[in-house]
C-alpha cells in the first residue's frame, strides 16, 4: 500500500528553554542548506512549551522560512538567559509588537 504523506516531513519541538535555543540554530542550519530558504521545507509543524513558542513563530511566518529563522534568532538568545517560564511571557508580548 502507497503512503499518502510520502516525501513529506514533520517538524517536531520538545520543550524546554535552552533545548529551544539549540533548535534556533539547528533551524539555521536547515535553512542554509535549504536551495530556496524561502521555501518552507516542513509542511507539519508542532511543539511542547517551549518548543511551541518556536513552533509557533514558525507557522506565523511559514511564507518565508528563512526570514522565521531569522526572528527566532533575534529572540533566540532570551531562551538561555531566562527561565522557561519568562521567555515565553516576553516572547508573547514580542509577538504582538511584531516580533516574531
């Protein structure tokens, strides 16, 4: 029997604080090998906590995956710096100032 999903993937994001900063730069590094950054390579998107803030910084800008990777890098460095709990309130609020 054929798949019906086949040659499409999933991204999947675990939470935590600093395993969501090391997602920021594993996302950069897809997005450099990527032929066309702006194409989004990653029809399915989804995340746990922190990984979600990613997740969702994703979808929100899923029109052009370079430039998501470069918000998620902007506010990136905020996962290592903060607590879990605090990162995501400022990401929150990033958001609605255009941020993310």
């Amino acid at each position: 029997m054929e798949s019906t999903a086949a040659g499409k993937c999933g991204l999947v994001l675990a939470g935590g604080g600093a395993r969501a900063a090391y997602q920021v730069g594993v996302l950069q590094a897809v997005r450099e090998m990527l032929p066309e950054p702006k194409v989004n390579p990653f029809p399915i998107i989804c995340g746990t906590s922190a990984g979600a803030v990613n997740a969702g910084s994703l979808a929100v800008n899923c029109d052009d995956f370079g430039n998501a990777v470069d918000k998620l890098l902007e506010v990136g460095p905020g996962f290592l710096d903060a607590q879990e709990g605090e990162v995501v309130v400022l990401t929150h609020l990033d958001a609605h100032q255009g941020v993310l």
